[in-house]
C-alpha cells in the first residue's frame, strides 16, 4: 500500500453466511458489538468501526480503518483487493441515492433529489464523469442533471421558500424537514422501480429519517453515511438536487426582477433589502427562507 490515507467510507458487499465469523473475528479484536436499525450488527473500536447491513452490505469507517481492511477484510473476508486497488471498488448493486441543495441559502428552494440506478446505468453514471456535485460548476451541473433526468429514473422534491416556510412552522426543525422531503423523494422511486437499497448523505441522527419513513410506512435497506457523495449514484442525485435549486434561484429572481444570490453573506443581506424596499417584507416569505438569522439582519438596521 501507499502512504497515502483514502478518505470517508469504505463500502462492499458480503454474503451474509460470513456474518458470524466477521462478528466472532471483530469480538476478537476488542470490537463493541451493537446491533442498530437495518443491520446485521456494528463494531466499534477506536479508529475504525465496522457495520454490516441486512442487505449484505457491509461499510468501514474511521481513520484507521486502512490496516484493518488491508491486513485482515480483504484476506480474511473479501478475498479480493478491492481497498488496495481501488479500480475495483466500485459498488454495482442497483440502488437508490439521496441527497439534497439549498438548505445553506437564505434565497430559492430547498431541493431533495433521489436516483435509481442498476449496474449498467452505474457504469453509466461514472463513464458521464458524474461525481459530487461540490466539485463542478453551475453550468456543468446543469448540463449533466439533463443527461440523468433524460436516462435514469429519478424523483426530485423541490421545496419553494412559500412552502418551505410553511412547512418550517409545522416542524419547527430543519432537519426533520429535510427528513420529510427524503421520504418523499425515496416513496417515489421505491414505487417506481421496486429497489428497496436506499443510500443517503447522512445529514441527521440515523433516527431522523428512519422515522419519517416509517410514517409513510415504506420499509427500504437504509444505509446512511458521512461523505456519501463518493457513492456514484448519491453523486447523481446531488447534481440532480443542485440543478434544481440553481435553476430554481435564477426563476424566482426573475419573478421580482432581481438577483437574488446563493448562501447567505453580507451579499445576500444587500439583496434581501433591495427586495423588501422594491416589494415589501411580505415577499420575502415567498423568497427566503424565514428562520434564518439573515431575516433578522434584513429587516433591521
């Protein structure tokens, strides 16, 4: 191996009839047993935790997690490089990704995004160069949220601040809002296309989604994970989801003919007074996401 540490989640498949060896080998090596929603069970120890989904899924973390899967997964589980080599790490097990754009900005929607894809459409996904959506442009994102809405199956919940305010009073958190709008995405492609294998950008306690969906009654394989923007499919969604919200922005600005910028800077301060002496403070409720600070410094001098 090279000195070079890979970062975030290491994710591969395992037929479960390894489950009580990698259970009694992890007890062996001073591992915490406990058994969360959706899992098999999950080991912990400092640096590295070790979680196996009911799915067959089995995900490492940590940061030493590098000598554990080297020196003792792959020749003791795997039985093949995929860590070492990462060429062949790639998850192809078809799956539904989540993530979501907008809930950092004063201005637009906020945006959740779901996609569906099998193992051909993920090959598809990485020859179309698709990854976080961090890492790319506006216009290239723009562009790429065409070719997968054109090819892939998908679900996007885009939430305009009129909504989202009223939706913010019924909740009155942030996160099981956005909890809500992942339900609604997953609800969409579960019926859709029969996938049960859901992966999202964990955003929450595990517990937060769990019981939205469970409100809606939907019963998936979730996996929740830091960094799940480096699965492919949760990468696509993220394109998906910032597409809408850039796009989103850009409508309502035009609505009030103005600029109304992304995040929430001293910019965003400026425009949000523009707006307010040009309309009136009631539209903001119909621009902005009220529960910021930003409303306050808006407002008042």
């Amino acid at each position: 191996m090279s000195g070079k540490k890979p970062t975030g989640s290491f994710v591969t498949k395992i037929d479960l009839n390894l489950s009580e060896k990698l259970k009694t080998d992890l007890i062996d090596q001073g591992f915490e047993i406990t058994q969360p929603p959706y899992t098999e069970f999950s080991g912990k120890k400092k640096g590295v935790s070790c979680t196996l989904y009911s799915s067959g899924k089995l995900m490492v973390q940590g940061k030493e997690k590098g000598d554990f899967i080297a020196f003792y997964l792959e020749p003791e589980i795997l039985k093949q490089l995929s860590y070492t080599h990462p060429e062949t790490l790639v998850d192809l097990t078809p799956r539904i990704g989540i993530d979501e754009a907008g809930k950092g900005d004063f201005f637009g929607p906020l945006c959740i995004a779901g996609l569906y894809a099998d193992e051909a459409q993920i090959k598809q996904l990485l020859d179309l160069g698709v990854r976080d959506s961090k890492r790319m442009n506006d216009t290239a994102i723009i562009a790429l949220a065409s070719e997968i809405r054109s090819h892939f199956p998908h679900s996007i919940v885009k939430i305009n601040p009129q909504k989202y305010n009223e939706l913010y009073e019924k909740f009155h958190n942030l996160n099981k809002l956005l909890a809500w709008g992942h339900a609604t995405a997953i609800e969409e492609l579960v019926t859709n296309t029969g996938c049960k294998e859901v992966i999202i950008d964990q955003f929450a306690s595990e517990h937060v989604v769990e019981n939205a969906l469970k409100r809606k009654h939907l019963e998936v394989s979730l996996t929740q994970r830091h960094y799940g923007e480096e699965d492919p499919i949760v990468a696509g969604a993220s394109i998906l989801a910032r597409a809408a919200f850039v796009q989103g922005i850009e409508q309502l600005g035009k609505s009030v003919d103005l600029e109304l910028p992304k995040g929430a800077s001293a910019q965003v301060i400026k425009a949000g007074k523009a707006l307010v002496a040009k309309h009136g403070k009631e539209m903001l409720f119909k621009m902005a996401k009220l529960h910021f600070k930003t409303t306050d410094a808006v407002l008042h001098d």
